[in-house]
C-alpha cells in the first residue's frame, strides 16, 4: 500500500448511485467510520441537498472531517469540476463542483465512480503495488479504469476508458450511450435478462425453471433471478452465465491486446458471484489474445474493497486535497 503524504483526518466519499446516495466518514488507513444512505433526488438542486446535508450530518460526530470526495457515474471534464452527462443521475453540464464548494468549507473532489473505486483498490486493496493495470467494474454496466505507475489516465478529454462501450457486435442490441452493440449490453448485469430470452428463444434450457418463468412470467426475470438460478444449478441459467463469461472474456482479452497490462480486477455488483463465471473468462482470455500460449497474460482478480471502494476510494482522493 501506498503511504499518504496528505493530512491523516478523516474524510467523506460519497457513492452516488441512481438509485441511492451513499456517504461515509473514512480515516487515512481507509477504514469506514461511519456510512449513511438515502435515495437518490430527482434533480440536480435536490441531490445537491442531499449531499449538503449528509455533510453536515456525519459532521456533527466527526467534526475533524477535512474534505469531501463525490464519485458518480458520468462524464467529467477533465478539470473535474462539471458533469458533462451522467446516464442515470439529473446532471447535463451541471458545474457541480463550483456549486458544493461555495456551500461546503472544505474541499470538495469529484471523480467518476470506476476511478474512485479502482484507486480505492490501488491504496487498500487489489491494485496495491501493481505499476499497469485495468479496473472493470461490471454491475449495471461496465465502468473501467486505467492506472499506469500510482496515476490514472483520464485521456485528453477526461472520459477515457470506456471498455464497456467497445463495439463487439456491430448493429446489435441498443445501448442506453446511443450506439448499438456495446461489450455491456453483453456482459453486465443488464445483459442477462435480453440473453436468457435470446437462448430460451433458441431452446436452450428448455423445460428448466428460469426459461418456465420466462413463458409465464417474464416481468419477474431479472439478472438477480438469472444469477440465482445459474446458481442452483439451473439449465438455462448456466447457459446464460457461459454466454456472459464468453463476451467478458473477449473483453479482458482486447484490453490485454492493447493495454499488456500486469492485472485486471473485476469489481463491481456482479464480481459477487465471480465464481460462476470468471474461470470460464480466464480461459477465453488465453485463448483469445493475440500470441496466445506464447506470451504472459495478465492476471485477472477480484476486488477486495467490495460495495464500499467508491467511496473509500474518492474519501482518499479527497484527501490529497486538503
């Protein structure tokens, strides 16, 4: 682990979510004091509030807090001080670092919330020590990091990696970006509902529970039943589960191709159930990268930091502010 030149008092991430805003006091050795949650405004003013807030309120017990970091999923410029765009949150060129620091008297960071998580890995987990390496984090989506020697590449205009939106099908299923195809529309958690109907369509699985369910009532599939099932055992599901260790496979190997990165850590909600599918992508990794069997391949591990790497990760960022 990297050792903090920074100030030692405890700081405030935030992971914010569509769904739900989460916040949480962290102290220098990335330990988690004390975490709160509420659900995630409709707007941006009321999800400025909120954060304001919970500031205020996990300051009332730990008056020593010296900044706060903010990790969302969304487009920053590369300054990090305005959400260009963020696909599930009430932001569009919102200049909300501008915003939070005239109402908060201590610094404020953002980060996007791959970069906080994958840096939360890099000083207290996974990534520790390693010099190249890439941080998928597959749950909804596919968020990705790049970090060469202790940095994150941001590229020039501060969006870089976007993995999960690398074409793997051309004119295939329609991704929530605007472009057709996306590696994520075939391995996140979003993925799995649209591949059981594709492999149930196909007969795959027929007659087991998952794809009954699916003919009688598809409204209650969802990517955690899909899991559930592959888990139990069911046809369909590991059927779905190969598919999705497949197209992740692909994915980790086009990154090794480009990148020749030491390690790739899979976070995120799905990483969970790592067990039933990256074993499978390990291998189509191997097979798949250019001069397989006759160079290194990078290893491929699981994060360590869980749920909480976000804002364990951007707590530490903002750290380094203060």
């Amino acid at each position: 682990m990297r050792p903090s030149t920074h100030t030692t008092a405890p700081t405030i991430g935030f992971d914010i979510g569509g769904t739900n805003l989460r916040a949480g006091v962290v102290d220098a050795d990335g330990s988690l004091r004390e975490s709160r949650s509420v659900l995630t405004p409709g707007s941006a003013g009321a999800v400025e509030d909120a954060v304001v807030d919970l500031v205020a309120a996990l300051r009332a017990d730990h008056p020593d807090v010296a900044a706060v970091g903010l990790a969302l999923a969304g487009f920053l410029n590369v300054e990090r001080t305005v959400v260009r765009f963020a696909p599930h949150l009430p932001f569009r060129g919102t200049p909300l670092y501008e915003r939070l620091q005239a109402r908060l008297d201590v610094p404020v960071v953002l980060e996007h919330d791959a970069n906080a998580a994958a840096w939360g890995e890099y000083r207290f987990g996974a990534g520790a020590g390693v010099h190249t390496w890439v941080f998928f984090a597959v749950g909804t989506g596919i968020g990705a990091t790049l970090m060469v020697d202790g940095e994150i590449y941001r590229g020039a205009y501060g969006t870089a990696p976007e993995f999960g939106h690398l074409t793997v099908v051309p004119g295939g299923r329609v991704c929530s970006c605007g472009k057709s195809g996306c590696l994520e529309r075939y391995a996140s958690g979003t993925a799995l509902v649209p591949t059981a109907r594709e492999l149930a369509g196909r007969g795959v699985g027929a007659g087991s529970a998952l794809a009954q369910a699916l003919a009688e009532v598809p409204e209650e599939v969802t990517s955690h039943a899909v899991v559930t099932a592959a888990r139990a055992g069911d046809a369909l599901g590991r059927a779905v589960l190969e598919d999705f260790a497949d197209w992740l496979g692909q994915g980790f190997s086009v990154v090794a191709d480009v990148l020749d990165p030491e390690l790739i850590v899979l976070g995120g909600g799905l990483s969970d159930d790592a067990d039933l599918y990256l074993g499978r992508a390990r291998e189509a990794v191997a097979r798949q990268v250019v001069g397989a069997g006759f160079r290194p391949v990078p290893r491929i591990a699981t994060a360590e930091l869980g749920p909480d790497a976000g804002m364990i990760g951007v707590a530490d960022l903002a750290r380094r502010q203060a």
